[in-house]
C-alpha cells in the first residue's frame, strides 16, 4: 500500500513514528507530510525520516488567517494525493476526513481528546472520516458508530516499554542527581480550541520556581516564548531525548496534555495546570483511575502550591508512582502494535 501520514504537532511525531516503521518494514511505502510546529522539522530531520514539508514557515495565528492556511494546506494535500494516489490517509488532522472523502480514501483520524472539548474539528472530523480512532474512554460524540476503541493511550505508541528504554546518559550532563530534577512545561495555548483557555501564567511559575530551588534543580521546557528571568532553566537538550528528562525527572508540573500524560505513562509524578482540567477523559482516566496525574485549574493557583508541597514531602514518591503506572501498562495495550494492524488490516 501507499499510505500518506499527515503530521501537524510534535506530539504526531511521536505518536506515528514507530507505526510507520512498522508499515515500512513490511513494505509499504508511507509518505510523510508536515506542517512546520515547534520542534516538529527538527525531530523528522534528526530522526533521519524523509518528509514533505507543505508548510515551511509557522503561519499568523489570527481568525481570518487561520481560515486560509487551512485552505492553503487542503490545496498542498490535494496536489500529494493526486500526485501519489495513496491507499489510505492517516492523521490527528480534520484535512484527512475532508479530503478522504472527497477523493474516497479512507481516512483514519486519531484522537484523544473527547469530541464534546473540540466541536470545531469534530463537526469536520466526524462526519466525513472514515474511521474515528480513541482510547476507549474517550467520546466520538454523535459519530460513535465510526468509532474504534482500545484500551491505551496515543502515549504509549511510543513510550510503551517495547519502544522506549530510558537511558541514564541521555540526561547526565543536564541533571544532578545529587538532587531532585524537576521539570516544568509551558504550552502555547493558541489552538483554536484553546480560545479561553489558560495556564501557567509568569506569576504562577515563579512561585513555583521559589518553593521548589530548596528542593532540587529547576529545567523549563516551552513551547513558547519564554520571560528573561525563566530562559536560565530552559533546558538544553535534543527534542529526541526529552522523554529521558521526563523519565527521570522527580516531578512534572505544566499546561500542556500531551507531556503530562507522557509523564504519567512513564511513571513521573506529574500536575496539570490548566482550564481543561475535568473535561478530556482520557487525564481523568489517567487521575482517577491509576492515580498517575493530578489535575488542578487556573482559579486555584493555592491548591496548585498546596498539591506541590505535598508531593515534595511524600516519602518514596517515585516508588510509588512506578507501581502505579506497571498497574496502568497491565491494563493497557502496546498502541503502535494496534495501529500497524488496524491501517495494515
């Protein structure tokens, strides 16, 4: 088969990877498309992946300018589709579902966030794609007969222990493990279905930064522009190697859904600070069904300090973390393994 895989996030990156070296080494040939992200064109160049990118500069993020580059992406992907004729189209992108339905390919598009929490892309996404890929605790909202449910999450298609093996020396010349290691993250917050959304504001990671300096080293990782007095912990390390970091990181504190789950799969005590905050299932399933993740919204910047100095003062908490998350990877499934059969089959 040709299948073209549309990559729009980072996150994408990661999820992908592994399926796709799965379909390449059974043959099929597998186009890589992206738009530029962040440290997207950085990951594919240094993971010596091929890819189209129909996206070279990061684009305005005002409405009306929105509305075009996603007309400018439909008319790049139209000219791939016609130029390689792929079997099948696969993505975290509403462009697939369009597009697939247009030419009458079928369109597999992944998601974690619940339907209900992303209306915009889901009145695109659940009507014309074909299959509408979650974890089981997830929604496809009114198009649940187009969904296919597993027990996993979009993290562990990468960081699963039959993919990812933490390696110490990946983060040894960044961390002094004399001390505690933390990390913390700041999204961008500029989707649109981010619009009211906020997150860790300049004044909440101060405060953060004062309470934890006693305890360990501070290392920021942003993915967006950081405040003078915060570039000093910006961490220096390759995008490749950040699940290291996070790995053997003491604790994770951001915004962002994907590190905290990410952290939370690999077993690093970590909290989320953000508005979205009980409204996606599959960080509720991750809190309060394996005790991995702590969720906590803006206007409750007190019980952010509060949770913090309490995980700060628990004996073992690493330890304990681990256990929970060998009984989170009991439950789940190996989410690359599932893909490569689903597109595959």
């Amino acid at each position: 088969m040709t299948i073209l895989a549309y990559l729009g996030h980072p996150a994408h990156f990661h999820l992908f990877k592994e399926t796709i070296k799965n379909l390449q080494a059974k043959s099929h040939k597998v186009i890589i498309v992206i738009k530029s992200k962040d440290v997207l064109e950085k990951l594919l160049i240094d993971s010596h992946l091929e890819y189209i990118n129909i996206v070279p500069s990061q684009k305005q993020n005002g409405k009306i300018a929105k509305y075009f580059n996603l007309v400018n992406r439909l008319l790049a992907l139209t000219k791939l589709i016609l130029k390689h004729k792929p079997n099948k189209l696969i993505g975290s992108a509403a462009e697939l579902a369009i597009l697939g339905k247009v030419f009458k390919i079928p369109s597999y598009v992944f998601f974690e966030d619940d339907f209900e929490v992303v209306p915009k892309f889901a009145k695109i996404a659940g009507p014309l794609a074909t299959y509408l890929v979650c974890p089981n605790c997830c929604s496809a909202w009114k198009w649940n007969e187009k969904r296919i449910g597993y027990n996993s999450y979009h993290e562990l298609a990468y960081l699963h222990p039959d993919h990812f093996k933490p390696d110490i020396n990946k983060v040894s010349s960044i961390f002094d493990f004399k001390r505690k290691n933390f990390i913390l993250r700041f999204a961008q917050l500029t989707a649109y279905h981010d619009v009211g959304k906020s997150g860790i504001t300049a004044q909440v990671a101060q405060h953060l930064i004062d309470l934890l300096l006693p305890h360990g080293n501070v290392f920021i990782t942003s993915e967006r522009p950081l405040e003078t007095q915060f570039e000093k912990y910006r961490i220096q390390i390759s995008p490749l190697d950040i699940h290291h970091a996070l790995y053997f990181a003491d604790m994770y504190i951001g915004d962002s859904q994907t590190m905290t789950a990410e952290a939370a799969v690999l077993g690093t005590p970590a909290i989320r600070f953000n508005d979205f905050v009980g409204e996606l299932s599959y960080l509720e399933e991750l809190e309060h069904v394996f005790y991995l993740t702590i969720g906590i919204k803006t206007n409750e910047p007190e019980l952010l300090i509060e949770k913090t100095k309490e995980l700060l003062n628990m004996p073992d908490l690493k330890e304990l973390w681990a256990a929970r998350r060998k009984y989170m990877l009991d439950k789940s499934i190996n989410f690359a393994e599932f893909m490569t059969t689903l597109i595959e089959k």
